[in-house]
C-alpha cells in the first residue's frame, strides 16, 4: 500500500484498525507525522459530538503515536481537546482521560509546564482532564524534565488554592504527594479527609501511612501506576483498540 492507501485506512471510521497500518505509520514517522498532526488538529478545531454513534478514532490513534513520537506539535491541540468546556467525554475518551492521558501529554509537552499548572487549577474545566494535567506534571519530574522542587512547591500551591470541594484532582494530589514526596504533605492531607475532599475509595489515609512507612511501596506505587511517557503506542492502545488480525499493507 503507498501512502494515500494507508491513510485512507487509517481514517475509517471505528476502532477496527489493521496493526499493520500502525506499524507502518510507526516505522515511517517522519512520512507521516505531519498527517497525524492535521487529523488531531482538525478535531481540535471541530471536535465530534461526544453521543454521536458514528465513532471516529483517527484522532485517537494519531494522538497515541504522536506520544510515542514525543512531538512537540501535538501538545496544543491535545490541551485544546480536553481542556473544553462542558460534558464532552464519551466512555472511550473518559477512560483514556483515566488511564493514559497524562502520559499523552507528557510524552509530547517535554518538559514544557507553565500551562498545564494553571489548566489544572481552572475550576470552569472537567475535574478527570485537571486530574490528568496533574499526572503529566508528575509524569515529567519522574522524567527529570521538571524540577523536583518545582512540582514541591507547586503542590503545595495547590492545597491551598485548589477548591475545597470534592473534586478528583485532590485525590490525585494526596496519593502524588506522598508517593513522591512522602510525609511532608501529611498535614495538610490529613485535613483534606477531614474536610470530605479525598475519594476514599481511590485512596484512603491507611494506604497513605503505608506509602509513609515504606519508601519502597512509594515506588512501587508510583510504577504502578504507570507515571512514564508513552513508549509503545500499539501496545498502550491495546485495551481499547479492536485490532484486526489480516494483513493490509
């Protein structure tokens, strides 16, 4: 297949995707990088409606390769996707704001920072992306692309500025803060349980005294949950995308 062939794959519509049309598209990065950039950007610019059956996951897909790609181009139309306004999830997207989307911005934001500090104070944005744009932070001062006490600081920051209601970034903040900084925060997440800020079913205070008493288990839970950039895009994708097994290109 040449490239127009590949492309035109690419962009069916649906999950269905042949892995031998990612893998070219992989192998051949600089071939296709620039198309991967149009198709996240023109759904950036008009983003699909998010209960819309027809399911269009070009975008998806060229997000994740960019990631591995570590391309600096695709930092802004990803910020501009999830940094919408109003209920735009779907179940795909939610799950991908979950699991990996503070890789994704990692993987390309290298190192650049500023942005992601105030989107993740912006109470008018979903409470999941903030808690992702929180995660990409972490994400990059384990990459050593942030300084440590930079984030230190920042997140002291945030238990006093960030909103006192429940929101799912404060949960995030008490389990990063203690994975990576262990007990210097506990103060100030003890009075976050008091206050009903911490979902308790993410994390309650017994697991934060077990991550204070054993340095080891904070690192652990740090890998656990997968603070790394994007190295394998297939693979990363694999539990959401419905590859087909013949071969195409």
């Amino acid at each position: 297949m040449n490239k127009d062939q590949v492309l035109e794959a690419f962009q069916k519509s649906g999950r269905q995707l042949s892995k031998d049309v990612l893998f070219e598209i992989r192998d051949n990065s600089k071939k296709y990088k620039k198309e991967l950039i149009k198709i996240l950007s023109k759904e950036a610019k008009k983003p699909q409606d998010p209960i819309s059956k027809f399911e269009q996951n070009d975008w998806i897909y060229s997000m994740y390769l960019l990631a591995e790609f570590r391309e600096k181009e695709a930092l802004s139309p990803i910020l501009k996707l999830f940094s919408r306004k109003g209920n735009f999830l779907n179940p795909l997207t939610g799950d991908i704001v979950l699991t990996n989307l503070g890789q994704i911005i990692a993987s390309v934001a290298n190192g650049e920072n500023d942005e992601l500090k105030k989107l993740v104070l912006d109470t008018s944005l979903n409470e999941y992306c903030r808690a992702a744009f929180l995660e990409a932070l972490v994400v990059m001062t384990e990459l050593n692309e942030m300084d440590r006490e930079d984030l230190y600081h920042y997140f002291k920051d945030l238990f006093k500025n960030l909103e006192k209601e429940p929101i799912f970034p404060w949960s995030v903040l008490a389990q990063c803060s203690v994975l990576l900084f262990n007990k210097s925060f506990l103060k100030e997440i003890k009075q976050a349980y008091k206050n009903n800020l911490i979902d308790e079913i993410y994390i309650d205070l017994e697991e934060i005294n077990s991550y204070i008493s054993d340095p080891e288990l904070s690192q652990l839970g740090l890998a656990k949950k997968k603070y790394g950039i994007i190295k394998d895009a297939i693979t990363a994708m694999d539990w959401w995308a419905n590859y087909k097994e013949e071969k195409v290109v």
